[in-house]
C-alpha cells in the first residue's frame, strides 16, 4: 500500500503522461464539439485544459537529484533550467504557430495562456540559474555530496 505522496520520477512514466493527457484532451475536444458547444469555447476550455495539465504535471514529476516526497517551491517548474527553457520555447512556439492554425481564427485564451506557461517555465528557470551562480540550492534541492545513511539498516553499522 501506497502511503507517500504520488510522484513521476522515470522518463517513460513522464513521457506516458504527456501522451495521456494530450490523447485526452484531444477526445475531449472532439467530444465537445460533437455535442455542439460553440466553436469559440472548445478552445477556449481546452485552454483550461492545458492549465491544468501542466500545473499537474509540475507538482508531480521529480527530477534527478529532486527529493520526492516534499512539494516543490511554489515557483519552480522543472528539475533543472534546461528543460524549462525548452519548454518556455515550445509553448511559446505553440502560441505563436499552432494556435493560429488550429482553427483558421487566432484562439486568443489558447495564445494568452500558452504564453503565459511559457514565461512561468522562463522563470523558474531563470530562478534556478541565478541561484546557482549564488552558489546556494534552489528549495528542496537535495545538497551536493554524498547521501548519509539515516542509520536505519543496523546491519551496515
């Protein structure tokens, strides 16, 4: 039985999540416009949709050297600022390219929020190169260094 909190540590696992929930936001777009909701507001939840899934996805997946159990800082989006800048550069480029060409009509919530994932991603990450060049760890970094055994396994002394 399960009795921490759930986290997504492996990149398959992170990757299987991305596929699920864009496979379902896609049905449930479609499922939106199948029952006839007007064309202006199945972008506009699928929007909501996207909000969603990335504020998920950042509270759950754990990079290396990231403890698990804890929250992350409120603030902080990737394990490192790597992948944030790239994905600032991919929902930037969502916003500028794909929105505009999903429906033949610019999906303004879509363009705003897409940007506005973007500049948090930016952010975090720009937060943790400017702490590490301050030679200090971002909140609930694990230090560098070797891992000290809590003593729990008496056998090891």
């Amino acid at each position: 039985m399960r009795t921490g909190p759930i986290r997504i540590t492996t990149a398959e696992a992170k990757v299987g999540y991305v596929v699920a929930v864009v496979v379902v936001e896609v049905l449930l777009a479609l499922l939106l416009w199948a029952v006839g909701l007007p064309d202006g507001a199945v972008p506009s939840l699928s929007a909501v949709g996207l909000v969603a899934m990335v504020v998920v996805g950042v509270r759950l997946f754990r990079g290396p050297g990231e403890p698990v159990a804890p929250p992350r800082a409120w603030w902080r989006m990737t394990a490192g600022p790597v992948s944030g800048y790239l994905l600032a550069a991919y929902f930037a480029a969502d916003a500028v390219v794909a929105r505009g060409l999903v429906s033949g009509s610019v999906d303004v919530a879509g363009v705003v929020v897409s940007v506005l994932v973007a500049l948090a991603y930016a952010g975090s990450s720009t937060t943790l190169v400017v702490l590490r060049a301050q030679g200090r760890p971002a909140p609930g970094s694990v230090p560098a260094g070797p891992v000290r055994d809590s003593g729990s396994d008496p056998a090891r002394g």
